[in-house]
C-alpha cells in the first residue's frame, strides 16, 4: 500500500457513522452511460433523493447488499463529461470527488460506470477519476450490446493498463452485476486495497488525454462494435424531412391524449375511492366539529388533488419512455429550430412538454440546459404552460358557463374548443414573454447547442417502475403538506370566530372578511368577495379555488348536494366574469410550490419574486381587459 | 496542428479564422478532418470531450428536419450542433471525402 493512502487508512478504521462521516462508494459517469440503471439494479427501492445544501443537484442514495450481505450505501451523482467544473452538476460531482462536500466526506471508493460501445471516447473520463487515488472499479456497461455489433474487448487487459480492476458488465440485463457487488464487498473491507498508481496524461491536456484513451484502449485489445444499425434505420424515419415532424406530432398528440382521455377512468377511481372512503370516515364518527374537519375541510382538499396522481404519473411515464429510448433526444433536435425562433433552444423542448403536467418537475428538468441564460428564460415561461391543476378550474367553470353545442360536427364541440383556446392561451403568453426576456434582460449574441444522440435502446422496465415511484412519493408529501395545511386553515378560516358555541356565518368568518378585504381589488375584473376567498388560497395551488368554492357554497347551501356547485356559481359570476377568471388561471402564478421550486433553482428570491409579480400583473390585467370587452 | 480558442465570441469579418471551409460546409455523407476549433474555451472543452479534436475525422450524418441542427458522427457517437457551431469548426483543406453511401444508410442529401 502506498503512502498516499494512509489517511484513508485511518478513516477505514472508524466504525461507520462515527464523526458523522458515512461510508459510502460513488457512483460516477458520463451521461447515457447506464449510470441510473445500474444504480436501481444495485439498490431497488432501498434509495431516496437527497439535496446539496446550496446547490440544486440532486443525487439518489440507496442500500445496496454486498456479496457477504452487508450493506453499503451508494450514491448516484450526476452524469459528468469531466470534472472540469463547467455546469453545476460536474462542480458537485467533482466536489464530492474530492471531499469538498463536509457533510459527506470522501467517498470510500467510486465505481466508474462507462459504455463500452463507445470505449475510447468514455475512457476521457477515467484519467480524472483515476487521478484521484481512490479505489475505483471501472464497469464496462453495455456487454451484450458490444457483443452483438461484434465489438469486443479484454477486461483483465484494460485492469491491467489502469492499475483498477474492470468489470464487463450489462446492467440493463443484470449479466456481470455480481462483480460490482464484490467491488462494494471489498470496498468495505479494512483496510481498503488502493488503487495502483499508473502513469496518467496531463488532465489538462485534452487532445494527450484522448491520445493515451486511445491506447489504453488498443492495448487491451479492444474493437470497437459495427454502428448501432438499427438506430440508423430508425433516424432516416424520425429524422426524415416530412415523416419526422409527423412522428414528432403524432408522439405530442398522442401525450396530451393520454394525459387528457386516457387518465380520465383512472382518475375516476381515485375519486371513487376517496368519496367512498371519506364517507366510511365520515360514518365512524361521530356528528360535529372534528367530522367536519376531518371531512369537508381535509379529506375533500387533499382529495381534490389527489385525483391528479393518475394523470401526473402516467406523463412521466411517457416522458420516462420517450427519454430512456432515445427519442427525446431527437425530439429536441426537431423542436430546436423551431424553438430557436422565441429565442429558446431545443433542449427546453422536454421541460416545456413536461410543465404540461406540472411545473415543479420542468423546472427540475431545465438542469440539462448548460447554458445558464436559456436555462432561465425556460424556467420562467414554464408556468405559464397549461399545468394539469388548471385543468379541474378549466373545466368547472366551462361546464358551468358554456353550453356545450357542436361546433364542426361531432369532432369539435364548444366546449372542447373552450379548453383549446385555455391551452392555445397559456402558450402564447410563453412564447411572448420569451420573446420579451430576450430582447430585454436575457439578450445574447449566440446560443450554443450541443446534443448527444444516444442509440436507441429498450426502456427498462425497472428503472421506469423506480422513477414513477420516486415522483408518486414526491406528489403525495406535497397533497400531505402544503394542500393538507392550506385545507385545514382554510376550514378553520371559515368557520371562526366561535360565538355561542357555534361556528359563524361565512360572511363573518375570517375567511369571509378577507374576501370581503380584497373585494374592491377584484370587483374591476367582476369577482365578489367568495371569488376573492377562493382567489387567495388558490395561491397555495391552483385546483384549491375548487375546494374551497365548495366549502364556502357547501356552507351557504348545505342542504344542496354537490352537483349544484356549477348552478351556484352561475347565480353568482356573470358570464363576462366567468371568462375573466378563466383568463386569470391561465397566466397567474398561483402555486407556492413553483415558487419555491424557482427559488431553489435559481438561488435566491430574486427572480420567483420577478416572475410572481409578472405573471400576477399580466393576469390581472388580460382578466381585466376580458371582463371590460365582454361588458361593453 | 494546433489547437486555437477565440476568446472573442467573433472574430472580424476577413480574419484568417472567417475564412477557409468548416463542418457546416459539408453535405450529408461527406467526411473531413478538423483542422481547429475557433471556439471559446469552455465551449471547446465541451466540444472535445464529445470527441471533435483537431485532427479528428468527423462524418457528416443527418440534419433535423429543416437542416438546421446538423448531426455528425465522430469518435463512435452522434453529436447534433447547430449550423452557426459547426461554422466555427475549421476542416483542413482538402481533407473531404464522401463516405461509401452503404456504411451510412441515415445520410441524406
């Protein structure tokens, strides 16, 4: 054992999770590399998503079991290119490399995963990461598709010229795995064996670097595969001049389709089970305040968005599918030029199709935007893409204002042309203010795009099954949280102040003299003070206003069933009104979760403060300018 | 060979990193060594680790519907960049060849 690795030594030594420093292997590579694959395979449902303070990268840690059973914990870092810290993904990767991270420490040992179909680029990589002097294991992925374009290589060659021991390995079928599983065993083991020490290229020096891959790879007798053939047939299709924008349309149809009719009987079970289940809960207690509560005011507001979880998970379904086969990739290489006309480049493609379902999750996904300027113009036009929780609002208020009449025979009906036009709206309000931040403060010479096409591959099944799980966990502690602690006030609002023993009126509520408060705000855009109550918690999360509409008009007409909402509301708003509040939900920023979701993203309250005041005023302002147009 | 970053994001009109032929010169099918990347660093760095050296052999693949961005093939993968990128990539004269159609069944004209 060398020198260099004494003070390892002395830290192996210490029992785990002593000083607050965990023993633990990272897991490092290139994108595309099967990096989260094998990461599920190892760890399954024995992972969660953790945080880096101060930074918005996320990284997965998990439990896997070792040969001898024991346990190691694994972490998932963000796929890297190198550790030149460029975006902030390799400034974590790299940082938690080299032990700058307090609250982690140095990793015991790294596994380098890389795809062998593609070995001398990938070997770029592992001049760094040797570099480091920790015990390493560089996995080979891919194996059965090296062998089957006939490519082969020599692992205990390659483990000879890299002083690491090399694993040829497939995680997507599992062949191999077991020698990752002994790497960890060892990698617990004390003392640890160290990596030797090999001569490595000047890391600096890009071109030596490839230059010494490119040997590396010779002398371990490896031959690189035939092209990926099927991955050419299938681009001539989904590149082709006229059938790739077809199929680029038919895959975006087919989504929205989906999320919107195929959802739909899901999204009634949900219902069903929550009214099914609220009545059970209703029937075990007994008759009074704390029913109530728990009832109308907790179980129909967490229930009300839940009905969404259907619907949510089955776009990251297809997105999941769409981006592990390759396609997504391509799709972004269509949408570029069009996307390069708003100032936005293709890679904003994916989030923005995503905010189609949730904001939160396409903020999220802006991380693969490297370019800071584009990154932020994506963030800041994704809220005002149609998000599912504007969908439930949408369609209340259509079904209680718009006789539904054919409008091109059985295709289009008005009301279904009501929605199109929400939809058409919110989009339009995103390409303008893309086009306004470009030509104001995120004005730029130049916008570089840079895409790898990854072949195409079969989605594993696994891996998506994980990352449903992964965002249903995500959704629910949200409906747990926030919506949970908005209903609850919410209900404790409108029926306090206690006097005599009975709860008050509505319109002497507190709830009720807040609406009465921002009456005159909103009476310019036709909305009374229930509208106004309904305005202010919505602010929480949009589809709220529905609960909340049918606590404060379930109060008011408690002998009435719930059907007679719509009828409520049309007693109450006008027409022009109606339209007004439509107009409000399609460009207003009523989600405290995007809010703070933006903040993280960007690091500060600046720009979500920016965006809440925009996308507020602008609301305002078109609701006012409906209300006055269909007034006059 | 050499390895050049323009530190200006342009350079001016005539100058000898304008001039002479780039990736974006080339039509589907057709192959060519870089003879540099007039690019700024970070730029460059990025550009390399996806395998575009100078002296490298890149193939030019496909392009999206429309022709712009341009997908080539170079060390073993397929890299998209968009026209105006693939302009800054100088190729050495008289490098180009047309690749054997049958090895590139996506290349179009």
């Amino acid at each position: 054992m060398s020198a260099g690795n004494s003070r390892r030594d002395l830290a192996a030594d210490r029992p785990s999770n002593t000083g607050g420093r965990r023993h633990y292997v990272a897991l490092v590579g290139p994108p595309n590399a099967g990096k989260t694959t094998l990461f599920n395979r190892l760890t399954g449902l024995r992972q969660k998503v953790g945080n880096f303070p101060g930074v918005t990268v996320e990284y997965h840690i998990g439990k896997a079991r070792a040969t001898g059973g024991r346990e190691v914990f694994l972490i998932d870092l963000p796929g890297i290119y190198s550790l030149q810290p460029r975006s902030e993904d390799e400034e974590v990767t790299r940082d938690v490399l080299i032990g700058k991270k307090p609250d982690l420490g140095q990793p015991d040992a790294v596994v380098l995963i890389l795809d062998a179909t593609n070995l001398h680029r990938q070997l770029l990589l592992a001049a760094p990461i040797l570099d480091l002097g920790l015990p390493t294991l560089v996995v080979l992925n891919m194996a059965d598709d090296l062998a089957a374009r006939g490519g082969s290589v020599d692992p205990a060659a390659l483990a000879a010229q890299l002083g690491s021991p090399v694993a040829l390995i497939s995680a997507a079928t599992g062949a191999g795995v077991e020698k990752v599983l002994q790497f960890l065993e060892g990698s617990i083991a004390r003392p640890l064996a160290a990596a030797k020490r090999v001569e490595l290229p000047i890391l600096q020096d890009l071109p030596g670097c490839r230059r010494w891959a490119g040997q590396i790879g010779r002398q371990s007798g490896y031959t690189a595969p035939a092209p990926p053939l099927w991955t050419r047939r299938l681009d001539t299709v989904f590149l082709h001049p006229f059938l790739g924008p077809f199929t680029f349309l038919a895959v975006v149809v087919a989504v929205f389709q989906t999320i919107f009719s195929g959802a739909k009987p899901l999204m009634d079970g949900v219902e069903n089970v929550i009214a099914i289940s609220g009545n059970w809960i209703g029937a075990a207690l007994p008759d009074g305040l704390v029913r109530g509560f728990l009832i109308d005011g907790i179980w129909a507001g967490v229930g009300s968005v839940l009905i969404f979880l259907p619907q949510i998970l089955l776009l990251f379904l297809f997105i999941g599918v769409l981006e592990d086969s390759g396609y997504l990739a391509r799709a972004a290489l269509i949408a570029d030029r069009t996307m390069s006309l708003v100032g936005l480049q293709g890679k904003a493609f994916i989030p923005l199709l995503s905010a189609y379902a949730c904001a939160i999750p396409a903020i999220m996904a802006t991380r693969t935007i490297e370019n800071k300027r584009d990154r932020l113009a994506t963030i800041l036009i994704a809220p005002f893409m149609t998000c599912s929780a504007r969908l439930p609002v949408y369609l209340l208020i259509i079904a209680a204002f718009i006789p539904d009449r054919p409008l091109l025979g059985p295709l289009l009906n008005t009301q279904t042309a009501a929605m199109l036009g929400l939809y058409l709206l919110g989009f339009l309000a995103a390409i303008a203010t893309a086009q306004l931040l470009r030509s104001t403060v995120l004005r730029r010479q130049q916008t570089v795009f840079v895409l790898e096409l990854p072949p195409y591959r079969m989605p594993n099944i696994r891996s998506l099954g994980l990352r449903l799980y992964d965002r249903a966990v995500v959704f629910l502690k949200r409906a747990g949280t926030v919506i949970l602690l908005v209903s609850a006030c919410l209900w404790v609002l409108a029926h306090m102040p206690y006097e005599n023993g009975q709860p008050a009126k509505l319109e002497q509520s507190y709830a009720g003299q807040i609406g009465h408060f921002v009456e005159p705000a909103i009476r310019p855009l036709g909305f009374n003070w229930k509208i106004g109550v309904g305005l202010i918690t919505s602010l929480a999360a949009r589809e709220v206003i529905i609960g909340t509409l049918g606590t404060i008009y379930g109060i008011e007409n408690a002998d009435k069933d719930n059907v007679s909402l719509q009828q409520a509301l049309r007693q109450d708003l006008s027409p022009a009104a109606a339209a007004a509040l439509l107009v409000f939900f399609a460009f207003a920023m009523q989600c405290f979760s995007t809010v703070a979701v933006v903040r993280r993203e960007t690091g500060s309250w600046f720009w979500p403060s920016v965006q809440f005041i925009y996308m507020t005023s602008f609301a305002y302002v078109s609701a006012w300018g409906t209300y006055l147009f269909l007034n006059r | 060979m050499q390895l050049t970053f323009n530190k200006r994001a342009d350079a001016p009109a005539g100058s000898p990193l304008n001039s002479g032929n780039s990736l974006a010169d080339l039509r589907c099918g057709q192959a060519a060594v870089i003879e540099l990347l007039n690019v700024p660093e970070d730029l460059g760095r990025r550009l390399m680790e996806l395998g575009f050296f100078p002296g490298s052999e890149v193939v030019a693949a496909g392009c999206a519907p429309g022709g712009d961005p341009r997908v080539y093939r170079v060390d073993g993968s397929e890299i998209a960049l968009r026209k105006e990128t693939a302009s800054l990539l100088k190729i050495q004269a008289g490098s180009i060849r047309t690749e054997n159609p049958a090895k590139s069944p996506s290349s179009r004209p």
